[in-house]
C-alpha cells in the first residue's frame, strides 16, 4: 500500500500531466531538473529542462523557478503549506510554441486555465417601501452603491494597471537569441538598451558619453527580430532604457498583428501566425520595495 505521507510533485505541461517523487531536503534544483527531463524525454525529444522551462503555482501566481534563487524561495514555500496540499509544476519547452485548438490542450496548465466568468453585479432589490425612503443620506448611500456595482474583476484589472504590470515575452533579437523583452504598444519602435547594445556589439566598446545615444535616441539600423515561428526587420534605436534589454513597440505590434485579452494579460497571440506567445508578468520594484513605473 502506497505511503499516504510519500512527498509528491504535481506536474502539468501544455498536454499532459504527471507526478513526481520529490523531497524538500533531499532533492535540489539540478536533481529537480533532471528528474523532469528523464521523465519527459520523448515528449520533447530527448531536451534538457533547465532555466525558463518551469513554472510553479503559489498564492493563485504563477511563479519562475529557473534558479538557485528561485528554487530556495520555492523551498521556504513549501513549509508554510498546509498538511497534504501538493506543490504544482508547469514545464514546457520556451523556444517551442504553446499549442492552439483544435490540438489538444491540457486545461491543468496554467495558460490553458478556463477563465473566470465575470462577477454579475447585485441587483438592487425593488419595493414600494424603498421608494418611500427620501432622506438627504439615503440619496447619498444610493449613488454609492451604484459605483460599489463595478465588478470586483474590474477593480482588481485597473488597479494590476495602476501598479503598472507589464507583458515581457522571450525572442532572438540580431545574433542574440533568448532574450527577455518588454512587449509594450506604448512605444513607437524598437528599443535596446546601451548596456545591451554594448555587451552584444551593437554599438562600439568604445562608446563614451556625447556619443551613442546619450542626448537622445540613435538609429541602430534595421534588424531581424524573432518571436515564435515568425522573423521580422525592424528598425532598431538606442536608449537609456535601464529595466529592459529590448522594447518592442507599436511598429513590432501592428507587423506581426499583436492580439492581448484585456482580461488575461498574459494572452498573447501572433495574428500573422496564429501562435499563442509565452508571456510572462513583470510588476518593477526598487531597492526599498517601491513600484517602479514604466511609462
């Protein structure tokens, strides 16, 4: 008979789901990383799991785990949990595409959760003896109570907005490959950063202050931008951008007909393909735990 305490991890991938044999004090990152692999061998061709495949859910979030960073915040997790509850996995592949209907889609996984059906707002209740009700103060209560009816969903999305929570998807920019970028219509082009731009060649090593930028946005020229099974050209500037290593603005939303459910901010599809990008949430915070806005 199977150990009812055996120590279990739940596992969901865009099209199947499993579990594993895990110990908060016996397994570590790479043991982790390397069970998921031996395990989804052939689903992905003989790939190693490593950083950017794993996902894990906590507080109704879904969380990375692509460090030893991550992992010892996911470790400290586990003991606040409560008796029997399993810790949940979300793996798949961030170079491949999530699969689109009519394949088959596991709804476990955390980009294929049905969503939420929007909250009906109260009715307020009808009777002659209300009517009746004519004080200054119950006038008042009445216009409250009318502006309290906006769904909770509603209030919850324009306040994610108001502490400024942004979509960053991953794509190979030039030579680069795998890099994180901000995907926001906000901006007009495409960005990089300098320390990008340094690091990766794109402008000299020799770049001092007066060139380059400093005093306003540069042209870079155009490059090869790839998100998904799609490459585009796309001219490419310069900033002081500090947060981000590439911006992709409206000139990379309208050329391959970026589509965003308002509801699901990370539902992200390429219009020109038909893909569903892997998008991630990113809310910036200072030193001192202070929201940082981007603008």
């Amino acid at each position: 008979m199977a150990d009812p305490q055996l120590p279990i991890l739940e596992v969901h991938t865009p099209s199947s789901s499993f579990a594993i044999v895990y110990s908060n004090s016996e397994d570590s990152l790479e043991t982790l990383y390397d069970k998921l692999t031996r395990k989804l061998y052939n689903a992905y061709n003989g790939q190693v799991v490593g950083p950017e495949w794993v996902k894990y859910s906590w507080n109704d979030s879904t969380w990375n785990l692509d460090d030893e960073s991550d992992y010892t915040i996911f470790v400290w997790r586990q003991k606040s949990v409560e008796a029997g509850t399993r810790p949940v996995l979300h793996v798949h592949d961030p170079h491949q595409p999530l699969p689109r209907a009519p394949a088959y889609q596991n709804p476990s996984y955390y980009q294929f959760r049905p969503k939420p059906l929007p909250q009906t707002p109260p009715r307020a209740a009808s009777g002659g003896s209300q009517k009746s009700v004519r004080s200054g103060k119950s006038r008042k209560t009445t216009k409250s109570e009318t502006k309290d009816a906006i769904p909770d969903h509603r209030k919850h999305f324009e306040e994610f907005h108001s502490q400024n929570g942004v979509r960053t998807i991953l794509g190979n920019i030039g030579p680069v490959q795998n890099v994180r970028m901000l995907l926001k219509n906000g901006y007009r082009h495409v960005y990089i950063s300098r320390k990008f731009a340094l690091r990766h060649g794109f402008i000299p090593a020799d770049a001092t202050p007066g060139h380059y930028g400093y005093s306003g946005l540069v042209n870079l020229g155009s490059w090869p931008i790839k998100v998904g099974r799609n490459k585009t050209m796309h001219t490419v500037y310069l900033s002081e951008e500090a947060h981000f290593d590439v911006v992709l603005g409206r000139s990379f939303w309208e050329a391959r007909q970026i589509k965003v459910d308002p509801l699901d901010l990370t539902d992200v599809v390429c219009g020109d393909t038909g893909e569903k990008i892997d998008c991630e949430l990113v809310i910036l915070k200072d030193g001192k735990g202070q929201i940082v806005t981007v603008t």
